[in-house]
C-alpha cells in the first residue's frame, strides 16, 4: 500500500511542477495542459518500473518493490 500511495503523491506533485513549467515556455495554458497530463503520466509509470526494479535488486524479484534497502547494503 506505501508503494501506492508513494507513487500517487509523486504523480501529483509532478503534474503540478509539469504544468509550471509548460506554462513557463510556451505562455499557453492549452499546450501548458496537455504537456502536464500526458508527461506526468507516462513518468509515473516508469517511476513505479524504477522503483520495482530498484526492489528487485533487493531481494531478487520485483516482490520487493517499495522496501527500503538495509543500511549494510548501501555502497559507500
């Protein structure tokens, strides 16, 4: 369920940032829109991908998605 919810709150915070920033470059709100619902959406879905195969590093599979390394596995 933190995986969900982590995923979630990042999708919303980047259409925010996304749409700003179109927004910023073209002056257009139309294109600043659709820029900011099409980009965050597809980089949600590699976000939640990043996040598996980070996990999977972990424990060998995609099961261990969302779970945060022990501090022993961390490279200097």
């Amino acid at each position: 369920m933190r995986i969900i919810m982590k995923t979630a709150t990042y999708a919303v915070m980047h259409l925010v940032v996304a749409v700003s920033v179109a927004y910023a470059l073209s002056g257009d709100w139309r294109i600043a829109l659709g820029i900011g619902l099409l980009e965050p959406a597809i980089q949600t879905v590699f976000y939640n991908l990043h996040e598996r195969l980070w996990g999977a590093g972990d424990k060998g599979s995609l099961r261990g998605a969302g779970q945060a390394m022990p501090a022993s596995s961390v490279a200097a």
